[in-house]
C-alpha cells in the first residue's frame, strides 16, 4: 500500500490495520478506552507544536491527531454504530446549522450574527440529551482541570454569575491567598489545605479570563520558561563539573537571576 494525499487512503489504512486476520496485532487488540489517552496527548502536541512555531511540526502533529479520528471512526464502524463519512456529515451540518450568517439566506445573511446564538444554538442542540438539564452538566468532567475551570465559568457567566471587574477578582485572589495562610496555622485535616488551593487555583483562572489571558497557555509558557532556566542553572553548574545536588540553593538562585537577565 502506497501513501497518499486523499483522507481515503488513511481510511483504507486504518482498515488494514485493525483486519482481524492481516492487521496489526496491536491495532486489533485496541479499544475506546486504550486509544483515548492518546487522543489527548495527540492534541496537546498538537498545541506544543503551535506554541514552538514550528509548521514542519505542526502538520505531522495534525496528521496523528487525524488518525485518532480515523481510529475511532474505524472501531464504531466495526461496531455498527457509524462510520468516518457520519463524522464528516455530523460536524459539517453542525458547522451550517450554527452559522445561518454565513450559509443562510440572504435575510440572515445581512442580520450578522446575533449575540449569544452560538450558545443558543449548543442549547437548542442538547434538549434532548438525558441529563444535560443544568446549565454546567455539557461541560465535559474529563477536561483538564485549568480549562474546565474556565469553562464553567463562562457558563455561569452566560446568565450574569460573574463579576463585573477584574479588580474584584483581584480581590478574590488575595482572599483565597489569606485563607489558606490562615489554614497554613491551624491544625485541620489537610483536605481543607487542599480546598483552599483549589479555590486559589479557580480564582486564578477566573482572573485570567477577565484580563482576557488562557490559563492553560500561560502556564504553558511558564513551565517551558522555567524548564529553560533551570536548564540554564545546569549547564552553569555543568561547566565547572557540578550538578544542582552539588550546590546551594543561594548558589543555584544566583544562576536562575543570571538566567532571567539573558
């Protein structure tokens, strides 16, 4: 089998892999659950990639993320429940039906798009799901932690559950940072120091969101700029035949302000 530009011929790849008489051995044996984890991770190198500015690596990312559509498109086939073409046919009448100001007629053409229908239209969409009754239940549990956090409260602000200025989330912030201070000299369970953390950390992504900043993004560059200067403190060290288990913390803290100054 020879590749090839057309989504077909990743389609028909798909398919020989998980043959269950010439395929894989390991591709026959996956399921929903084994392939999940690497749907995510396909998608957060997916953002490394973006983050790096890499198009080279951009577009090999975006192709292993595309196989994990394939993958799953390719075992609910097998199951009888749908297949890649149902995939496609699902997002693209999703896509329409949600901008009428784009692929409407020529009255809905001119009316722009409307404040809100967006989220309307997601509503509309659920009304008949089964337990989708509260207005945080479509926010997905298994989201990673910072960007749930952020979504819930966009919900919430949907119906004016926010505030109105990122000063009095500000506010909030030192709040969370005082009593946890204050939980710092008490003698309770250490649930309650977890709590407290929590709420630190969802004040946090809510002070983000009203200055307009992705959480999850800025900590992502925080991680790679502190991995850069502790990489940094390491080669110093490195030069002179040491490793940071060799030198003080005033030594290696000396390092890391050189690090931040070049």
């Amino acid at each position: 089998m020879t590749p090839g530009r057309d989504v077909r011929r990743l389609i028909e790849i798909m398919a020989a892999l998980r043959d269950r008489d010439t395929g894989c051995p390991w591709d026959i044996e996956q399921t929903f659950a084994t392939i999940a984890p690497y749907t995510i991770e396909e998608a957060y190198e997916v953002a490394d990639a973006i983050a790096g500015g890499n198009m080279a690596e951009l577009r090999d990312e975006l192709g292993d993320l595309l196989l994990q559509v394939v993958y799953h498109a390719r075992m609910a086939e097998e199951a009888g429940a749908f297949s890649f073409a149902d995939v496609v046919e699902a997002v693209t009448t999703k896509l329409i039906r949600r901008h009428p100001h784009v692929f409407g007629d020529a009255d809905a053409r001119a009316a722009g798009a409307a404040k809100g229908f967006w989220e309307k239209a997601k509503a509309a969409e659920r009304g008949g799901e089964a337990g989708a009754t509260g207005l945080l239940d479509p926010v997905p549990t298994a989201l990673p932690a910072l960007i749930r956090a952020r979504k819930l409260q966009e919900k919430a602000s949907t119906v004016g559950f926010d505030w109105n200025d990122p000063q009095a989330v500000l506010a909030k912030l030192r709040e969370e940072i005082g009593e946890i201070a204050a939980e710092l000299d008490s003698d309770g369970p250490a649930e309650r120091l977890e709590d407290e953390v929590g709420d630190l950390l969802f004040a946090a992504v809510n002070l983000a969101r009203h200055l307009k900043v992705d959480a999850d993004q800025a900590l992502r560059r925080a991680n790679r700029k502190f991995a850069r200067r502790f990489a940094a403190i390491e080669k110093a060290l490195a030069a002179d035949g040491r490793t940071p288990v060799d030198a003080s913390l005033d030594e290696m803290e000396a390092l890391w302000q050189a690090a931040k100054r070049t």
